[in-house]
C-alpha cells in the first residue's frame, strides 16, 4: 500500500480499559482530493472489500481496533506497535482459542489489528491510511496465516451501592477457560463460583467500598489475566458539599451550592442550619435576606440504599452595605443607589425593588454598572464620578420587553441580579 506523506501534530496518551497508559500520535487529516485518491485507490486493489469509513491519515488499524472502535466519539489516533500489544498484556483481554468467542484480533503473523464485524464471518480494520473496511480475514494486503482472538475480561454489572438482596456478576463467556473469583470482606459471594457469572451479598451491616475480582486463564493464554470491579456498599456515598465562596454580601445575597450527582439518586434535600428548605436536584441556589453564618446541607435517596449522610458547607452572609435597583420591573429608567446600613432603607422582599449586599469598610468608593441584554451585549453602562455620589440612572425606555442582567462593579466585587424591562 502507498502512503501519503502525513503531518505530524504532537504525542498524545490514550488508556486501556484497565487504565494502562498507551502511547499515541496525532496527524493531521487528508484533504478531499487526497481522501477521494485514496479511497480509489483501496477499491481498485481490493474492489471485495466494503468501505464502511473513508480513508484517513489520523488513526490506523490498532488506533481503531484497539480504541477508537470502543470509543467512537472519541479523538481519533494513531498506535504503532506495541502499543497494542498493552491491551492484553496488561488484563484487558484475554487470549482466547475459539475465533467466534474473540472481538479483538492481532494478526500476529504481521502488524495489524482488526474487530470481529457483525456481519458473520467479516472483520472491520483500518488500513494504515486506507480506509476502514470491511472484509474477510484473509481478504487483507497483511500476512493472515497467525490470527489471535482476544475477548474483554470486563466485568459486568452494576456499581450502584448494594444494601439488601443479592447482584449478579458476570464476563466473557470463554471456551475452557477457568475463572477464579474473590471478594473484599464486606460482601461474599453466594453462588456461581468457579464459572463465568457469580452473585454477590452484603455482609451484615458492612458499610464502605466492596471490590470484586476474577482472574481468567484460558488454554491459548499462556497465563492469566485479572479483572475488578469496585462499588459502594451501604449508604451511597456523597460528595462534599461545594460552594463558590464562604462569604456572601447581603442581604438578597445569593447563595450557590452543588454535590456529584448522587448515581440512582431520585430525590435531593435541601437543608439551611438544619432546617429543610426543599425538594431539589444535586444543585441548587438560595437568596437570603438576613445577615450572619449559616451551614447548608443536602442529601440524596436512592431507592436501593435510602437516604445518604447529609454533605454540609459552612459561609457568611454578612450585610456592611447594599446596593438598591428599582423599580424592577421598569419601564423608563432603572436606578442603582448605594445605601449603608446606617441609611433609613426599608426592605420588602415583596416590593418591586432589589437589595443587593455588599461588604464595604470605605464607603466612598466609585462604582459602576452595566446592563446585559440575552445575547450578552452591553444595552446600558453609567459610572460614578466619585465616592461621594451614590446613584446611577439607567434609561431603558428604547429597549425591547425582556429580562436584562444588570452587573455591579464595586470595589473588587462583582454583583449581578436580573432586571424586567416592560
């Protein structure tokens, strides 16, 4: 096969299943001319051959066999030898003697790696930067007379947290093969040991991270392979609790907070000192209105193990000034004043107006402002002369009905609320 010559982009790093690091090569791609060459060129040599992808200089037959193949979204890239030869001395696959039970094959008699087609009795391989074909096993420009067969030593099964009852685990099914299973002590296993597929219980009230194992030989190996699988046992666990910051300005301060979307997990609740607030998803944002320390909390449920631990984070919300915008909705102009806490300011959180928090030691300090329209481009700004003035006036009247995102700028703050405009 010719080759076009390639451009070389940089090393990259893929992994096996097992997470064995496998080195790789980025190249850039033909253009439409080189493409359409080469897929001639394929077609008139090997005209049985059925090209399911065309022709690319960016991964070959093992950068497909062994990766792209499992992984079709994924960038793609090229791997030389022996890279592939990682994916089954590291546990991944296994060698097996059965063609039929293989989804992997290593033309060991040459340099080329192809999968087993679902199209009975095909193969499915990229050929260098020929394109991907499909194709019988020795219909191939490589030296087909030694083929190994390997299958996946994965184990299958769910990783969500075991509470009560039994799970079942199982791999390949592999022609005379021997697998041997172990546990970690907080589960056993209850059945199937010494085949392809066990099940596995919690031990007593046992709580933590179980692992399973299985180490798989087969006739044809020359050895064995190992594979585990690891999942909460008890409670599902929860992450801790995340916040973008410990202190908040007040009052109407906003207050964000987010866990790892709990797996399984159907309900979230939301607690403020203790308290529940509400039913949510594994985020979510509150607006306070008084000032001082609070602990959020959340916790998740699963309908395999009930509610989890609750994750809690600790902030402040602390109230040395605010910042008032009305009237919201507006139609004419919108104001921003600054006000202190020594101003006679009265709040309603059901009034039109906004008070926004801040935590300021000076208060004669300039401020600025900038109104956001949907597509994110500035509609309206204004800036304080100096510390002495305290309000900004915004004209609205030329702006279209819609919802606009006003942006504070003070000090080394950043505050944002939404404004109505009618």
């Amino acid at each position: 096969m010719e080759s076009v010559a390639q451009t070389f982009l940089g090393n990259a790093t893929v992994y096996t299943p097992k997470g064995t690091a496998v080195p790789a090569l980025r190249f850039s791609e033909f253009n439409s001319v080189q493409i359409a060459n080469v897929n001639s060129a394929a077609a008139a040599q090997f005209p049985n051959a059925q090209r399911i992808a065309n022709a690319s200089a960016t991964y070959n037959c093992h950068g497909y066999a062994w990766y792209l193949s499992e992984s079709p979204i994924s960038p793609r890239y090229w791997i030389n030898t022996p890279g592939d030869d990682t994916y089954w001395n590291d546990g991944s696959y296994i060698r097996v003697c059965n063609a039929s039970e293989g989804t992997k094959i290593s033309y060991a008699s040459d340099d080329h790696s192809a999968v087993r087609s679902a199209v009975a009795g095909k193969f499915e391989s990229k050929w260098g930067q020929w394109p991907l074909l499909r194709h019988d096993p020795t219909y191939t420009p490589y030296n087909s007379s030694v083929l190994h067969y390997y299958a996946s030593t994965k184990i299958n099964g769910s990783t969500l947290a075991i509470c009560s009852g039994t799970r079942a685990f199982s791999v390949s099914n592999i022609t005379g093969a021997t697998y041997t299973w172990t546990a970690s002590s907080n589960i056993s296993i209850v059945s199937g040991a010494g085949t392809r597929q066990v099940t596995v219980q919690r031990n007593g009230s046992s709580i933590g991270t179980a692992t399973l194992t299985v180490q798989i030989s087969t006739p044809c190996s020359g050895g064995s392979a190992s594979n585990s699988i690891s999942f909460p046992v008890g409670k599902e666990p929860i992450s801790a609790l995340r916040m973008p910051q410990t202190y908040f300005y007040g009052p109407g301060a906003s207050v964000y907070g987010e866990v790892d979307p709990v797996p399984g997990a159907t309900t979230y609740e939301w607690y403020l000192n203790g308290q529940f607030q509400q039913i949510s998803s594994y985020n979510h944002e509150f607006v306070l209105y008084s000032c001082g320390n609070y602990t959020l909390g959340v916790r998740a449920y699963t309908s395999a193990c009930g509610w989890t631990d609750i994750s809690s984070a600790y902030f402040t919300v602390g109230c040395s000034g605010s910042f008032m915008v009305y009237p919201n909705p507006a139609q004419e102009q919108i104001t921003i004043e600054q006000v202190s806490n020594q101003d006679s300011v009265t709040y309603n959180q059901s009034t039109s107006n906004l008070q926004i928090g801040f935590n300021s030691e000076a208060e004669d300090e300039t401020f600025s402002v900038k109104l956001y329209n949907a597509q994110q481009e500035v509609v309206a700004e204004g800036r304080t002369s100096d510390g002495k003035e305290k309000k900004i006036k915004l004209s609205v009247s030329k702006l279209h009905s819609g919802t606009y995102y006003l942006f504070i700028y003070y000090k080394e703050s950043v505050l944002e609320r939404q404004i109505v405009v009618q």
